[in-house]
C-alpha cells in the first residue's frame, strides 16, 4: 500500500483495525470472469475473514482464486481554505482524508449447512451485541432458516496480508489541523464530524 510514512499503520496495528473494522467491506477478485467486486459484512476468526454472498451472484464461482478486501472507514473533502498556511503563502492544495484497509489472500467457498449457519450466526452476534434485546438465529423458525441458508454461499478468505492507511492530515503543521478541525467540527455532515474525531486520535500522545 502506498503512503506516507505518518499515514501508514504498522501490521499489528493494521490488524487491530480490521478487528474493529464493523461496516461493510469490498471483496475483489480478478479471474475468469475479469474483475469482480461484492460488498459484504465479514467478521475475522483468526487468521481468516468469513462471510457469505448470495448463490444467484455468480462471484463465487470465481474461487478458488486470490482476492482483495477493501474496508473503508470514515473519509470527506479537506478544502485548503482551512489551512493557515493558505493565508501565510497560498501554498496549499485541496485534499482528501480518509481510513483504509486492504486485506489480501486466497479466497474459497463453501456450501456446509453447519459452516453456513456458523457464519450466519457469527456476523448477527456480532452486529447484535449492542442491541436493547439482540436477536438471535435462534428467534427466527428453524425451517425458515433452512431455506435461507440455501440461498447462500460461505466465503472464507486466508489472510495474507493486512495493510491499513490513516491519512488524517498528520504530517501538516499544527495550525493547519487546528483550521481544518474547526471548520469539520462546525460541519453538519457526519462524515466530516466523523474525520475530526479520528484526526485528533491520529496525533493523540500515545498512553503505553
């Protein structure tokens, strides 16, 4: 993955964020078919990321092949007006600041009723724990379940290879995060509200 070296996270901290990661990812393969791409919910069991595609979606076809996961986090326009910089020399540009992870490895599938209803149920736990009352697998009838599970196809991707990006304006002088916070922080736009809390945990002084 390209970067700066300010923007770049380490292995283990690329693989503490894919972790966390709880949004929809990006599965990418190239093959037979030429480029495909599915969004898709994964959840990480050690050194693998499982999920399930629908079986009328002909991707799945495409494994066993290598694959490309993108999970993307909070992203917005960084305009330079923001920028003290900007007053003092004009020496600024727009940019753009978001988080990122690519996840590389060998994709396969696999069609176990006893897997599928595993991952099924992995990715509502998960998805559910916050919940006031979580449902469950379990909540729904068990036949209702069956046919579902019949519709889809278990995608499980060995992890080669986790890198991550947080290009959140670290290298910039200080009076320059200052004026991009102020002006996201005024923001009504989540996303933006969302960038300006993760710039500030970027340069956050470490507690270790």
């Amino acid at each position: 993955m390209y970067g700066h070296p300010k923007h770049l996270l380490s292995e283990a901290d690329a693989r503490a964020a894919l972790a966390a990661f709880d949004r929809a990812a990006l599965l990418v393969t190239h093959g037979r078919s030429g480029f495909c791409a599915t969004h898709l919910p994964l959840v990480v069991r050690e050194d693998r990321l499982i999920g399930h595609i629908a079986r009328a979606n002909p991707h799945w076809r495409e494994a066993p092949c290598d694959a490309l996961v993108v999970l993307a986090g909070a992203e917005t326009y960084i305009s330079p007006s923001w920028y003290e910089t900007k007053a003092q020399s004009g020496r600024a540009v727009p940019t753009w600041n978001y988080e990122t992870i690519h996840v590389h490895g060998a994709m396969t599938v696999y069609e176990d009723r006893a897997r599928l209803l595993e991952n099924v149920r992995a990715l509502s736990d998960r998805h559910e724990a916050a919940m006031p009352a979580p449902w469950s697998v379990d909540d729904a009838p068990r036949d209702y379940i069956e046919a579902l599970l019949n519709a889809i196809v278990g995608v499980e991707l060995r992890i080669a290879r986790v890198e991550a990006k947080r290009k959140l304006s670290q290298e910039k002088p200080a009076a320059d995060r200052a004026g991009a916070l102020a002006a996201l922080d005024a923001s009504s736009d989540p996303r933006d509200r969302a960038i300006a809390a993760a710039m500030r945990a970027a340069v956050a002084p470490s507690t270790d």
